[in-house]
C-alpha cells in the first residue's frame, strides 16, 4: 500500500463558504411505486470566495 500526501485547496483554518445539500430520492416501478427512497447528502463550496 502506497501513502500519498493529499493537498487541501485551502488552508487549516481558513473561512470557506460551504454549505450541505440534500437531495431526496424517491425511486418508483413502471406501476409508479415506490421501490426506494434515497437521501443524499453532498458538501459543497462557494465558487467565489470573495
């Protein structure tokens, strides 16, 4: 197993705009149901952190 140094786009510390975003997922059959339901949590940064 090889170890690799991953670099940070920012550094420790530092005030990132950044938030959390849900996406439900409710999954259904060709008879319309429900087969599944999904929540998907994705962190996400400001483009502009001006």
């Amino acid at each position: 197993m090889e170890k690799k140094e991953l670099k940070e786009d920012s550094p420790k510390g530092a005030d990132v705009a950044s938030g959390i975003v849900k996406f439900l997922v409710d999954v259904v059959d060709e008879t319309g149901e429900t087969v599944a339901i999904a929540t998907i949590l994705t962190m996400v940064k400001k483009l502009d952190q001006a």
